[in-house]
C-alpha cells in the first residue's frame, strides 16, 4: 500500500516501499548514464560537502566538446548517502553557429530526481521525494576566449520553460568563466545562474516553515591545483539564494579531487 502526505506542490511523503523503489530509480539512472557517457567524458569529479545539515559526497560527470557547428557541454551530479544515491541532476548545453563572431543560439535541457529522509517513525525511514521539473531553455550567448585559451568567459541570456511549474515562463541568465594561472598548476573556474522560478522555500527542511519565492541565485567557483595533466585536488564553493528549498543566501563549501582523461 502507497502511503502519503502532500506538503507542497513539488514535494511529498512517502513511506518506505515508496523509497526503495526511488532508490532502485535512482540506482538505474546512475548506472545508465555512466555507461552512456564515461567513454566521452572529458573529467570527473568527487566532492565532500561541509554545509550545513549536508556532510555527503557528490560525483561530477562532465564534458565540452567543440565542433564545426559550435559546442556542446553536459555534466551529470549525483549526491550520495551511506545506502546509495539520493540525488540525480543533469544539463546538456548546445552552443549552435555557423559564422564567425562571438555570438551563438543557446538550446539547453536540465531535469532531475531527488529524495532525502526527514524522520523515522517505528524503524521506518519518512522520505521527501520529488522530480526536479523539466526545464528547456532557448537564447543566446557571447563568448571570449584568449588567444591561448588561458582564459576565457561566457554570457547567455535565455528564455526558460520549466514544465508543471504554476508559471511556467521565465528567465535566466548565465555566466562562466576559467582562468589558469602560475603556468596551468592553478585553474579558477565555475558559473553563476540567476532564473525565475515560483517555488516554495524553507527554513528547517519543511517541517513547520514554508515560503513563496520567485527568484533564485546558484554560483559554483572552483580552484584546483593540477597535479598533472589529469589529477587536480582542490574544492568549490556553493553559493545559493532560494535554492535547493532553502530559504534566503547560503554557503557551502567542498573538498574534492578531479580525474582528467
């Protein structure tokens, strides 16, 4: 029998055949999309994550690859509890043009699964468990790159469509950038997103405390120091505003390591 509780518009309760069935979904997407891309993929990453109330590890999988027609960018992040995943978020970015120039059309897709547990009742883990909606994002972008490709820096501006959501149309605009320094042995990297997006927000895990917001704000710098050519060691810091159901600014910092091939 499916027991359950709705709280929110995005999230609800469910007891523990609910949860293992997620993290059977969960388990299968990871494996799937590992064995789909591993080969193609341009580095990964491992972070430990120091934020409040967080103390988990997340796995990166991501790739650029330029071609004759622009570039494409994808990365895959799974969060992980001791039993497995609990988290499954992915974007695919393609950069389109056919001419010279630093501007181009920006077509992107991001969606996701998440669950976490909020309590125990009699030895029975309670869950919240939600789709991270689809959202499809249409634009343009202006890039620079030095001439060496010791620099360089992206702005987009996008319409973005986030499917179920009560108002759906809405905006984002994003940056990124990378700067390697002291002769390629420091890379400084990272993006920041600020979207559109009516959702609810809370204080103490939506136990008592839910709250409207409009507005999100997400940054991710990062600083490596590169080992070699495929081994840096390093971390990032999360910078976020109304996002991940947390209400108003919050911090936090990772230690991690990453694998280039």
């Amino acid at each position: 029998m499916l027991l359950e509780y709705n709280f929110s518009h995005r999230s609800k309760i469910y007891f523990n055949n609910y949860n293992n069935y997620t993290m059977r979904k969960l388990t299968l997407l990871f494996m799937f999309i590992v064995a789909t891309m591993f080969a193609s993929a341009q580095n990964l990453q491992l972070h430990y994550d120091f934020g409040a109330d967080r103390g988990y590890l997340t796995t990166t999988l991501e790739k650029f690859a330029p071609d004759k027609y622009g570039s494409t960018f994808f990365f895959v992040d799974f969060n992980y509890d001791k039993k497995g995943p609990t988290e499954a978020y992915w974007e695919i970015a393609r950069e389109l043009k056919n001419w010279d120039g630093p501007l181009s059309v920006h077509v992107e897709y991001n969606g996701g699964l998440h669950t976490n547990v909020v309590s125990e009742v009699l030895g029975i883990q309670v869950r919240n468990s939600f789709q991270i909606n689809n959202a499809y994002l249409l634009g343009g972008t202006y890039t620079w790159n030095a001439a060496n490709f010791s620099k360089g820096f992206s702005l987009s501006a996008m319409y973005k469509n986030i499917q179920g959501n009560d108002s759906p149309h809405n905006f984002q605009l994003t940056g990124v950038w990378y700067i390697n320094f002291l002769d390629g042995k420091l890379s400084f990297s990272g993006f920041a997103d600020l979207w559109s997006e009516k959702h609810t927000v809370s204080n103490d895990g939506f136990k008592t405390d839910f709250q409207d917001a409009s507005l999100v704000f997400l940054s991710e710098p990062q600083l490596w120091y590169n080992l070699n050519k495929a081994f840096s060691v390093g971390g990032e810091v999360e910078l976020g505003y109304n996002f991940g159901g947390v209400a108003g600014f919050n911090v936090c910092p990772t230690l991690g390591a990453k694998w280039t091939f």
